[in-house]
C-alpha cells in the first residue's frame, strides 16, 4: 500500500508534480525549478518552538481585566518606561535651541557684543543637540515598535482565545466578515497607536507643557496673553472635535466591517454567485456597502478639515496680535531682540504640536473606537459555559435521556417541547421527520451546544450543565452533513481530534472506512495537501475523511447530522457500510432524511413540531402504519431503496 511520506511525518515538499496531474489532481507542492531556492531561504529561518499554552474554558484573572490602552500596555513596564524616558529627554533637549539663539543674538550678534567664538560653539551645540536627538529617537522607535509588536501579539491570541470560548449562537447572529475586522483592522489601528500614536502624543504633550513654562520664564507679559487667548479657544475647538469625530469612527468601525462581511461572503459563495449570474447585482450591492463606509470616512474628513485649518489661522492671528505686543515691549526697553526671536520661535513650536496633535488625533480616535468594538466583543459572554462548581466527567457508557426538554433559539418560540427520551448504551437511534422539526436541535443539546430552557439532558444519569465542557465533548464525536476540512494535510485532518494518534491507529482508521484506494491515488498519500475546503475531493471522499477522523478521536457517543443526504447513491453505499463499522459497540444519533440510514438503527424516533411522536424499530413501525410508515411508503414510492435491518 502507497501511504505517501512515512507514516512518521510529512513527507517532501516538492515531488509528486507529474503523479498530481496524472490523477486529476492540482498540484500542491513547490516546483522543481525553485526548489534550490525554496531550500536556501528555509535554512535562514529561525527555529521556532511550538506553543503549549493550554487552554481554558474560563478565562483568566488577566483576561477578565477590562480592555483598556493601559492595561495592554502596562504588561511590559521596563518597554513602557524606557520608552517613555527617552520621550522626556528627547523632549526637553528639543527645546534647548531657541535659547541657544537668543544667547547667539545677545552675545554675538548684537553692536558692541560681536563674537563669532559665542557663534561657533552656538553651532557647535545645535549639532551635539541633533546628533543626540537623532540617537533618542532612533531607540524610541526600536522600544515603541517592540512594545506594539508584543501587546498586538497578546491582544490577538486573547482576541482569537475568546472566539474559541464562544457558543454557537454568537456566531450564528454575527457575520464571519464583521468577526475577521475585529482581528484584522480593529488590531491594526491599535497597532498603529501603541507604536507611533502614543510616543507622539507623549513627545506633543510635554512639548506644550515645556514651551509654556519656558514662555512664562522667558516674557509673563506675552506668555500670559498667550495663554488667555490662545489656549480658551484652542481647548474648546479641540472639545468639538473629540466629540464629532469619536461619532464619525465609531461609524466608521462598524461600516467597515460590513464590508468585510459582504466580501467574505460574495468570496466563500462564489460559486453559487456564478452559477446564477449574480455578478452584476454584487457589484452593485457591494458599491452600496462601499458607499456607506465612503460617506463615514468622508464625515471624519470634514470634520478634521473644520478643525485643523481652524486651529491654523488660530495660531497665525495670536501670532500678528503678539508681535505687535512683543514689538512694543521692545521698543520700552522691557524686552531684548534676543529674548523677543526666542520667544517666537518657542511660539511656533508651540502651535507646531498642536498641529501634529490634530493629525494624531485621528489615529488616537480610530484607536480608541477599535478598543471600544474589541472591549464589546470580549466582554460578551459565552451563553453555554462552565458553571463554577463543574466537574470532570469520567468515562461514560453511553446513556442518554432527555428529560421533559423544551428549547427555542429564540425564547418566545420553542423548537422542542417536553421531549422525554432515553438512548441505551451502545444503541443506535435514529431522529427522523420534515425539516424544521428539531431533529438536529436535539442533538446540539446533547453536545452542549446550546442548554435547554426547560428540562434535562443527561449523559450516563449526569446532567451535562453539571460537568466541564471539554470532558463532555472529548467523549462525543459530531458527523455533519457537510464535512469541513482544514487547510493542511489529509493526516493532519485525520488526527484533528486526537493530534497523539499513532501511525498504526491512523492506518486502522483508513482502512476501516474504506480509504484505502484514495490513499493509494493520491501523489503523496496522507500528506497530500488538502486544498480549501477539501474542494478537490468529492463529497463521498470527505464525508469518509469526517468518518475516520471521528473514529480516531474514540468517543462513546458518536453524532451524524444528515451524513449521507448530499451524497450520490454509490458514495451513500460506500459510506453506509463505513458507518457499520465505526458504528459497532458505540451510542450514536443518526439525524436522517434518508431512510436507508434510518433503517439502520435500533430504533427510530420520529419528531414532528418539536415533539416525539413515534418511538420504535424500523419493522415495528412500518407495521404500525402510523407517521414513519406513511413517510417510508412516500420514500419507497419516490425511488428510494426498500432495505431492512436484516438485509443490509
């Protein structure tokens, strides 16, 4: 038998090309011609140790902090603390020059007080103070940059953590496109605000604080004037802007992600897109989405545009305004030319960062706008989860009972009402009836994807709300109706469940459902890569994929959603007999619309309007006459396949 690469780890990367393309297959490896080189750029690559953090379903003290700039921050105090030390020191010898020049002018450049000694080492000390901001600013940068990699790399795993702890509802009502902004734009505007928002924010801030001392020490008459006009309208400008553009990123936020839910969506349904000539009215959807998130932006824009102008011709009428006061101070001797070019320069300097405070100030409100969708998100709880008191559920045996059990996704209207049923160990049964009837809602309880809003569902006389999540569901195995496999190797999906399968399981595992023969077609076995979706498989091939990978996680309960109703009739022969094999000395669910897998079962439950009907064997209920006789006449009469327990 062709296994591929070993049964004990992937096998080459390349290799394979021509058998790839001899069996239909796309090939999915690394062309000969760039092999060599493919080879030399993997050398370089850093050795990587793998991740053991474990997970919980209860989050951490750490993680149940409230998602704030500071708390990302404050992890890493010696990054936090020395960048913020260089921020000061850079800060204060930035303001250094303007009283270097007023000591030039008033010792060396005035009459009767000519040096070009003062001149020279003036210069000298514009170039030592240059020289050494440009030191500060380069390790401000190195230590910001750091500081923002690190707290987007936590951010993104707490982020990405919080998704697994979710239930199912959540991502029912929410748009998988809105849910990736969340880990994509939203972190990267936070990014960009750790890195160069805040250190700028820092160097402005103490820029003003420092020039406004140094104006008051400088002249009170015209710091005083300055600080009267100026900073009042300045202060009530800025509050203005605060509010009208927190409102227009707030929209922003939300309209992007719209965005990216409908691309994400047009790109996974792209297939039914084109098989019925959807393309136009996408385009035109999606220009009408666009248009939304093009008008928030175009808001933000005018707003930014009222203000930062405003705050310009602000700074140039206080400046006409105090030149004339400056000039008249000078002329009454209370003020020297020195002092006066002093002053204006610090003047500039100190409208300069309030200028570059407006362009920030929009990374700062994206940022923020980004913390309050990320702080929503992570502060809405999981509807099924842990209680505190939960235990560990030991092996179990198989039993299974609903107890009087009502539910309803939504509250006011119940899917299941008062469902009393119990399952013996190791039997199979099946749940049969018109779609909507809440078959498969009653085996989403018994997982524990949603929790009963009435009643019991208890595994092995244990009400499942009473032990831990995971030890519940490492002992129950679901099939779906459509099979998913992950981007990796046809091994890797196979072990998805239980990662510590060995070789000899695994083999076992593709021979009892029958995978021998894809196995052996494939240019390199079990390592062949999976392409998205397992799209170049067939639906046969998958469904047996998603059988062997429940088979390998061992569980005692083992749960089929539909699992033959998309397959054609050979491919539903193939997998009916796999099913009889992983079936054997298990409890298991068979969610049907076919009833050549319902006749398969120990028994049958038929489920009409969320109730249980009929409970019996196939050949006790055919006999009866009653729903499930009625529906197998219709079945048989339609085509289907007249098999009996016995004979199958």
């Amino acid at each position: 038998m062709a296994w591929g690469g070993g049964w004990g780890g992937p096998g080459p990367v390349a290799g394979g090309h021509h058998s790839a393309t001899a069996n239909g297959l796309p090939f999915g490896g690394i062309p000969e011609e760039l092999m060599e080189e493919a080879t030399r750029l993997l050398a370089t690559e850093p050795e990587r140790p793998l991740s053991r953090q474990p997970f919980h379903q209860r989050p951490s003290v750490a993680e149940r902090r409230r998602l704030s700039l500071w708390a990302l921050v404050g992890v890493y105090p010696r990054l936090l603390y020395g960048a913020s030390a260089i921020v000061l020191l850079a800060s204060l010898l930035l303001q250094a020059g303007p009283k270097i020049t007023e000591y030039a002018v008033n010792h060396g450049m005035l009459p009767g007080h000519h040096s070009l000694t003062v001149i020279a080492l003036s210069g000298v000390a514009y170039l030592v103070i240059a020289v050494v901001t440009a030191i500060l600013q380069r390790l401000q940068t190195d230590l910001t940059g750091r500081l923002a990699s690190r707290v987007m790399h936590d951010l993104r795993i707490r982020v990405f953590t919080h998704f697994q702890r979710l239930s199912l509802d959540f991502f029912t009502d929410e748009k998988a496109g809105v849910l990736m902004s969340r880990m994509t734009s939203d972190i990267e505007n936070l990014q960009q605000l750790v890195q160069d928002g805040i250190s700028q924010f820092a160097t402005q801030g103490l820029t003003m604080i420092t020039i406004t001392v140094i104006l008051f020490l400088t002249n009170v008459t015209l710091a005083a004037w300055t600080v009267l006009l100026v900073v009042p309208v300045l202060f009530v400008m800025s509050l203005w802007f605060h509010h009208a553009s927190q409102r227009g990123y707030l929209l922003s936020r939300d309209r992007i992600a719209t965005v990216l839910a409908d691309l994400s969506e047009s790109l996974y349904g792209i297939r039914v897109v084109t098989a019925h000539n959807r393309q136009r009215r996408n385009i035109r959807n999606h220009r009408h989405v666009l248009g939304a998130y093009r008008d928030a932006n175009v808001y933000t824009g005018r707003v930014s545009a009222i203000y930062g102008p405003g705050t310009i011709m602000v700074g140039i009428l206080a400046q006409g305004l105090l030149l004339g006061i400056g000039g008249h101070l000078v002329l009454q001797h209370r003020l020297t030319f020195g002092a006066l070019i002093a002053f204006f320069l610090y003047l500039n300097r100190f409208f300069q960062p309030i200028q570059l405070l407006v362009q920030q100030y929009s990374a700062l409100q994206q940022g923020r706008s980004s913390i309050i969708r990320l702080r929503e998100l992570l502060e809405t709880p999981p509807s099924v989860d842990d209680r505190d008191d939960a235990h560990e559920l030991g092996p179990i045996e198989g039993r299974i009972r609903f107890e009087h059990v009502t539910f309803g996704y939504d509250s006011e209207h119940p899917v299941i009402e008062d469902v009393d049923l119990e399952i013996a160990p190791g039997e199979s049964v099946a749940f049969v009836g018109p779609t909507g009837a809440g078959k498969s809602t009653l085996a989403k309880l018994v997982n524990r994807f949603y929790d009963p809003t009435a009643g019991r569902v208890l595994v092995d006389d244990v009400d499942v709300r009473e032990v831990t999540l995971r030890s519940l569901r490492s002992q129950l195995a679901v099939v779906p109706q459509e099979p998913f496999l992950f981007a990796g190797s046809i091994r890797s999906n196979l072990v998805f469940g239980r990662p510590d399968a060995t070789v000899d399981e695994v083999r076992h595992a593709v021979e009892l459902v029958g995978l021998d023969d894809l196995v052996d077609r494939l240019p390199q076995g079990l390592d062949t890569v999976v392409h998205e979706r397992g799209q170049t498989l067939s639906a046969g091939e998958r469904q047996l994929l998603a059988l062997a990978r429940a088979f390998l996680a061992r569980p005692r309960v083992l749960i089929l959603d539909e699992a033959t109703s998309s397959l054609d009739l050979q491919s539903e022969i193939v997998v009916e007999h796999a099913l009889d094999r992983v079936l054997d000395g298990r409890t298991a669910i068979l969610i049907a619309h076919r009833l050549t897998t319902a006749q398969r079962a120990d028994r049958i439950v038929v489920v009409d309007e969320g109730r249980v009907v009929e409970v019996g064997t196939p050949e006790r209920l055919r006999r009866a006459g009653g729903a499930y006789a009625r529906m197998y006449d219709a079945w048989v009469a339609a085509g289907g396949r007249d098999v009996t327990r016995e004979g199958a």
